[in-house]
C-alpha cells in the first residue's frame, strides 16, 4: 500500500515495492537510483533518455529528502 512521505509531494513509500524505498510517485524510479544518476552528473534530460520520463518536479524534493536523511544523527554518512 502506497504512502505519501510526509512534507513531500512526489515521494512515497511502500512494503511491496523495492523493499519499502522511497520512489517517486508514479514512476518505478527510487530516490536512491536518481540520486547516484545524479552523483554520475546525468542531467535530467540524460536520465529520462537513458530510462524514462519522471516527474522534473521531483528533483528538488529527492535532493531535500537525501539532505534531511543525512542529517539524522543515527545515519553514517
């Protein structure tokens, strides 16, 4: 069952889905896999070339939730 992370519009999670990762709405995309796309300096137009069509939107939000995740005290980064 599909559930909205809190603060974030296009993030969701779900126990039957990559283990419960958070993906981006409406896309099998995890923000993990966008993230080292990114880290890889893709381009957005590179990624949806090279995969698929995601939400442009979402790109802020993944870079804000990576951020937020990283921060946590318990989280080795």
């Amino acid at each position: 069952m599909e559930q909205a992370i809190k603060g974030y519009q296009w993030l969701i999670k779900d126990p039957d889905k990559f283990g419960g990762k958070p993906i981006i709405k409406g896309t099998r995309f995890t923000v993990s896999f966008i993230l080292s796309c990114l880290a890889e300096n893709m381009s957005y137009e590179e990624i949806i070339q090279e995969y698929s069509e995601f939400p442009r939107e979402s790109v802020p939000e993944i870079l804000k939730f990576a951020s937020e995740v990283t921060d946590i005290p318990d989280v080795a980064a």
